[in-house]
C-alpha cells in the first residue's frame, strides 16, 4: 500500500519522504520515484525528527501492525501539533475505540481497507448484473460497469443508436476495448469483450437492466471463500440484510474464532478450492460467490469455477491489480481491490488539503486506474456559469457526464448549462492533474 500511495502521491506533484525499517524497499522506490528516503522505526520520535515531521503536512502511516501505526501519528501529533495524520486500523476490536478516542490518537483520519472492501462488496451485492458502482450526489448518481458479451443488446450497436434499446436517459463515459480506455464518440460500435462505464441517475439503473434484458433477483445465500477480515465484516453486513452466509475456512482455529462471533453464520471447514467441497455446499444453487482468500491465485481460479457453474453474481477480491490488462478478459465477474479503495481514500484527503477551497466532493477511478471520474460543487469562483456547454473549451481528455439541479440530475447536450449552487461530474483521462472545477476549462 505504502508503494501505491508513494506512486500516486508523487505523480501529482508531492514532496514525499518515506520511511522503513528495510533498505531494500527504500532502494527501490528512492531509484523509481523522487522521493527523500528515512531508515528506521517510523514511530520513534528519533527517526519521525530525522525525517522532517516538525515541518511536514501530513502524515500517512501504513505500517503492518495498527499499533505502530497508531504510537506514529501520536508521536508526530506530539512534535507537530498542526499536521495532519490518517492511519491504516484493521482489527476490528480498535473501530470503536478509534472513533471515541481520535482526538487523544492525534488522527485526523483512520482507514481500514477490509472494511471499505466489505461495504463495496455489499453494495454491488444489492444490485446484481453491474461490475462496479461508484456513486455521486449524494447517492443520486452512479458510474456503472458493464460487461458486453455476444449476448448483449448492446453488442454491435453505435451508441447513437442505443436510447432506441436502453429507453432511458444516459451517457457512455468510457469504454476499455483490450485493455485500454476509449474515450467514446456517438458513431462508436459497442464490440463483444467491451467494458462500458455508463453515467445515469440511481432511479434509472432498474429501467437500464430491465431493457437490456440483465435479469436480476435479490440475492439471499450467498458463499464467502476465506474467513479474513473482509469476510467477517461483510458477513456482518449481509445478516443484517437477511441475507444467508456460508464462509469457507481452511484454518481450524479461526473458524471456531469466526463461529464464536458471528454466530448466525454457517462457518465451514475445509479447502475452498476443492470442487467435490464446494459442490456439496451448493455451489451451482447460490446466488453469489465470493472468492476472498489470502491468495489471488486461488480467488481467481475458484471464481473462473464459479462462473463455469453458473453462478448468476461472482465478485473476487484480488491485493495486486498490477496485471488489471489480462484480468479484464477473465470471467472474475466484479473486481474489488482493498489497497486500491484505501489508496483512493487517502488521495482524496490529500487532495483536498492541498486544495482546501473548491476541492472534489468525490472522487473514483474507473476504466482499470485509466480515468478519473470526480465530482465538484459550482460556486462564485467558477467560471462560464449559464454558458452551454457547447459554447466551452474543455481541456482534451475532459467529459462533463452529469450536472445535478437541486434534487434533478440531468444527462448533460451541447445546450445544457450549470450555475451556481450545482454540482458537476467529470470524467478525465488523468493526464492533466483536475484540482477544482475551473481546472476543466483551456
């Protein structure tokens, strides 16, 4: 994760000092990226000195062990008491205690990525027949993924002529043809293997797989493969919904754990690998599978097994999303990378801190990390307010895909405008670093 943000983190510009304990990683990213490198314990107060804590802005502790992290933000909070801290928290015993006691902590945010996976993984549960959801306005407004296979209504079709087929108001932002992101134009052909990433308001997602034909029922038993954290919080989420869970766990020790606290749960012991285990727990009878195992190579097999079986909702929870090119043409179903939802998260933050005023409300990455889709309040700054949208000069790589009313939301034309009070979504290619809306504009 410390890898990730470091990436992210000096691409847009930040002055970077890492920390670690092993020379070997601090090497490698000094040789990669233009970054100030630290050796030692990173919650020494000795070293956090060494490292320029007492003039630094912020402070991101990732370290394996929450405590670590948490004695780090304390220290620094100690040395300098206006920086900001996030620390990454994963046991669950500690959510309630971060929450009372940020303040003594000195954090000014915690992240927990198994935890954002969970309630990702719930929500793509909730409505089946889309890859990912990221949401907008307030819950108003969604990005969806959707695969186009030979089947599909949309195979072969340009998607000028789509509102004859889809009969509801949205727009295509981006699709990934082989593994690289196309920004669209209306005589674009839909291809099978192609991954849409459609904009539409939240009401209009039931009409959108109705008219496709994507069938979709509310899912009630579904199977968790691996009993780690991301399984007990979702397991807790989904029996909340009455939703009935079978987790499979090869470790004995921890199903009796997993069975002591979450004791609704049908808490299995045994290979979730094994065909003849997984057939006689029902595989080819539940309504989803999802593969959360230590190994992505095992989660991406028993998913590719699940698919073959019929299963109607597969989602697989890998930790590398380095290969994201070949894994678009495998049958993993949704793709849910915890470091990847928290490193998003902390970028956010940071981008926000940069840019206090006119900041991003929201901010997600689609199209396999190839785009950004962000969204942006319009104030007295912005500029071209009442203007159509025809009439602007957007930067190359930059699509306004949806302009929020009050409680309308409104599938932007040339003729549209915004003014102030609204709030835009946009979609960007990347290339040029969005901070504020007036960013968007030549």
């Amino acid at each position: 994760m410390g890898a990730t943000l470091t990436r992210q983190l000096s691409a847009e510009g930040n002055d970077l000092t890492l920390i670690d304990s092993n020379p070997k990683v601090l090497e490698s990213s000094e040789e990669r990226y233009d970054v100030m490198v630290v050796q030692g314990n990173c919650a020494s107060m000795e070293v956090l000195i060494q490292a320029g804590v007492k003039e630094a802005d912020l402070l991101i502790a990732v370290a394996g062990a929450d405590e670590i992290n948490l004695l780090c933000c304390m220290t620094a909070h100690g040395l300098n008491t206006g920086i900001h801290t996030i620390a990454r928290v994963r046991n669950p015993e500690y959510t309630d205690q971060i929450y009372e006691m940020s303040g003594m902590f000195g954090l000014s945010m915690a992240v927990n990525p198994e935890k954002q996976a969970a309630v990702e993984i719930a929500r793509l549960l909730r409505y089946p027949g889309f890859l990912k959801r990221d949401t907008f306005a307030k819950g108003r407004v969604e990005i969806v993924e959707l695969r186009i296979d030979e089947h599909s209504k949309l195979c072969n079709v340009a998607l000028n002529d789509m509102n004859g087929i889809v009969k509801c108001k949205i727009l295509v932002c981006a699709v990934l043809r082989n593994g690289m992101a196309v920004a669209p134009d209306g005589a674009f052909v839909l291809r099978e293997g192609d991954r849409i990433f459609v904009t539409a308001s939240a009401d209009t997602l039931t009409v959108l797989l109705k008219n496709l034909g994507i069938i979709t029922h509310k899912v009630k038993r579904v199977i968790l493969c691996g009993g780690g954290r991301v399984s007990y919080y979702l397991a807790k989420q989904l029996q909340r919904g009455g939703i009935n869970v079978q987790i499979i766990e090869r470790d004995l020790d921890r199903c009796n754990h997993l069975a002591a606290i979450l004791p609704d749960t049908c808490i299995i012991h045994g290979d979730a690998s094994s065909q003849f285990l997984l057939e006689s727990e029902g595989i080819s009878d539940c309504d989803a599978l999802v593969t959360m195992t230590g190994l992505d190579e095992l989660n991406m097999i028993i998913s590719l097994y699940g698919t073959s079986c019929g299963v109607p909702q597969v989602i697989t929870k890998l930790g590398r999303m380095d290969n994201a090119n070949i894994l678009g043409n495998l049958a993993l179903g949704s793709v849910i990378s915890p470091k990847e939802l928290c490193c998003n998260t902390i970028v956010r933050y940071v981008r926000a801190m940069k840019n206090q005023t006119g900041a991003a409300l929201t901010v997600h990455t689609i199209a396999d990390g190839q785009a950004e889709a962000m969204e942006f309040a319009v104030d007295g700054s912005t500029l071209h307010c009442g203007e159509p949208l025809k009439n602007l000069r957007l930067k190359k790589g930059v699509l306004v895909v949806c302009i929020t009313k009050g409680a309308r939301q409104e599938i932007p034309n040339g003729d549209s405008s915004f003014s102030h009070g609204d709030t835009l979504i946009i979609v960007t290619n990347g290339e040029k670093g969005i901070y504020q809306l007036n960013d968007i504009f030549e």
